[in-house]
C-alpha cells in the first residue's frame, strides 16, 4: 500500500511559477516511478511528468517540455513538480501517483493522491 498527499496548488497568474510537492509514505520501495497528472474540466486526465527509479529518469509531456520539472528529495520520499512559464490551459487538478511499470498511461498507476487545484488566469 502507498498513500499519497499532495500540496502547493492555487492561484497564479500566467507567466507565473508553483511548486507542487507529492508526500508519499508506505511501501514505496514496490513502486517503479512516480507521476504527475492532470484533468482539466471536460477532459481526460493526461499524463504530464513521471520520474523513474529504476531507470533513474525523467520524462515530460511534450506540452509541458522546458516548462515544467519533476524532482525528489534524497529519501524519495517526496516528489515535486516545479511548473514555470504557467499558462492558462495548465489549470487543472494536479495529481500525483505511483506505479510498477515503465509508462505514461494513467490507467497502469496503482496508486493516486487527493488532487490539488491549480488555477492559472490570463
């Protein structure tokens, strides 16, 4: 089991930054990455950042490339998501979760955080 917590969402201006951070406690050692992922109104959740421990890699949407970071602390305890350059249709839930496998499809993460809102106006 692993549980999930994330923080750091709210209101920003475009052109400005946040910092979301993912806590993640229990058998986190099982996990193979962890990922960022987001749902916008209307619209499917889709995949925007995942870190791999295994591969000890990052990968991004192409949408959010040059713009966005994923990193974690030393105990891998905690997985952030640095967002700069905010734009407007980056408002969504922002949600982090873990998985076993080497992909980008949400439906393939076990586990999943609350959400945290991020709104970016014009």
């Amino acid at each position: 089991q692993v549980q999930l917590v994330e923080s750091g969402g709210g209101l920003v201006q475009a052109g400005g930054s946040l910092r979301l951070s993912c806590a993640a406690s229990g058998r986190t050692f099982s996990t193979y990455a962890m990922g960022w992922f987001r749902q916008a109104p209307g619209k499917e959740r889709e995949f925007v950042a995942r870190i791999s421990w295994s591969a000890g890699r990052t990968y991004y949407a192409d949408s959010v490339k040059g713009r966005f970071t994923i990193a974690s602390d030393n105990a891998k305890t905690t997985v952030y998501l640095q967002m700069n350059s905010l734009k407007p249709e980056d408002t969504a839930v922002y949600h982090c979760a873990a998985t076993k496998l080497a992909t980008n499809n949400p439906s393939n993460y076990d586990y999943w955080g609350q959400g945290t809102q991020v709104t970016v106006s014009s």
